[in-house]
C-alpha cells in the first residue's frame, strides 16, 4: 500500500505532551491571583488549543478585554514553573521515529506562542524531527485554517495528502476547514464523544492506537 499522506501535522499540548492537567490547573490559578472567579475544569480544558487571549475569552467570558494581558501573565508565570517538568506522551517518541522514518513530512500546529513551542521542543528533544511548526502568536487561532493553509503551501501538498492530528474538536474543525482530514486522539483536553462528534477519520484511545492506525493508513 503506498503512502497516503505525505504531511502529518501534530498538536501538541493534549496530543504530543503531556500538559493538559498543567494548563488547567495554570488557568485556574491565574485566575485565582486575581481574585476573579475560575473556570470549571470542564470550561478550562475546552479551551485547550486556542491562542492564548482566544482561550481567555472563553475561559473567563465576563473578564474585560483589558485584563485579558493581566491574566495571561500570570497563566505563563504557573505554567513555566512547572513547563520544565512535563513529559511527552508514552510512546510519541518512537511513534514521531517512526513517521519520519517511513519519509513522512511533519510539522506541528499548537496554540502555543512560538516561544512556548521553542521550549517544549527543546525539553522534549522532538524539535529536529519536525520539518516545521506554526503557533498562535504567528497565525490565527485555531480553529481558522491559516495554519494548515501555509504548511501546505510551505511544502507544496495538497489537502488530500495531509493528515491533521489533535485532541481537541478546534484542531479536528481547523481540519475541516482546510478541507484536511482529521485524527482525533482521545486522552487530551477533550472527550472522546466531542471528537467523534466532528467526524474523524479515526479517535485513538492511546498513542499505541494511534500508531497502529498510522501505520496501516498513513
């Protein structure tokens, strides 16, 4: 069976790293600092993926635009205290190996800002196996499809060669509109039911599924 796509465009927080329960709890308590009231668990995993100010806005729907920047200082000061510490994913190592391997292009496309991108591919050793990357501090937030939009023409594939992977509904609907097909992963920021809602080609319960869809399909 020849190779299918040829691009494979990872998520990263929820998808590749472990970080979800680090981004929550980093919201939380930014908003705690601030004496303002703070999500639930449920609203501040949703918003997982997002840029930061688009997450905000979600996160905290009554909080005025001027204290968007307030909260997202202190959201980064939780967050890089304990960044240094967060681990990928069992398995996305050799899965990531794996892909590049077998001559996949692959790229990442993360809500984070480029400077967050920069440190977790530093700590997790992953940054030279991606042939390039986009973040929400250079493009729009997902789910608008500029990201996708310029890794495609970066590499001059087509949609129909190129597979996004995420574990967010924003990464499976940045996907879509695209015109990209999707794989959900269903142990990140949102539940499986919310995936298979949007349609993916497939929803991993692990990275060891997700590996064995790949290498059967990819």
């Amino acid at each position: 069976m020849g190779r299918r796509f040829d691009l494979i465009v990872f998520d990263w927080d929820g998808t590749l790293m472990d970080s979800t329960g680090a981004i929550v709890a980093s919201i939380k308590a930014a908003a705690t600092d601030l004496g303002i009231a703070p999500p639930s668990d449920e609203r501040a995993r949703h918003i997982i993926g997002l840029g930061l100010i688009d997450a905000l806005r979600h996160a905290l729907p009554d909080l005025p635009a001027e204290r968007y920047q307030e909260v997202a200082m202190r959201y980064r000061h939780h967050y890089l205290a304990q960044d240094q510490d967060l681990l990928l994913f069992a398995g996305a190592e050799a899965l990531i190996e794996e892909l590049a391997t077998a001559g996949h292009m692959l790229a990442v496309a993360t809500g984070k800002t480029r400077a967050g991108l920069d440190r977790a591919f530093e700590v997790s050793g992953l940054g030279p196996r991606f042939h390039a990357s986009r973040c929400a501090d250079e493009c729009h937030s997902k789910p608008h499809p500029q990201m996708l939009e310029e890794l495609m023409t970066e590499f001059g594939v087509t949609a129909e060669s190129t597979l996004m992977i995420g574990d967010t509904t924003h990464d499976l609907l940045m996907a879509r509109n695209a015109g990209v097909s999707a794989l959900g992963v269903a142990y990140g920021a949102h539940p499986r039911a919310s995936l298979e809602a949007e349609a993916p080609l497939y929803c991993a319960a692990n990275i060891d599924e997700l590996a064995q869809w790949l290498r059967q399909q990819a």
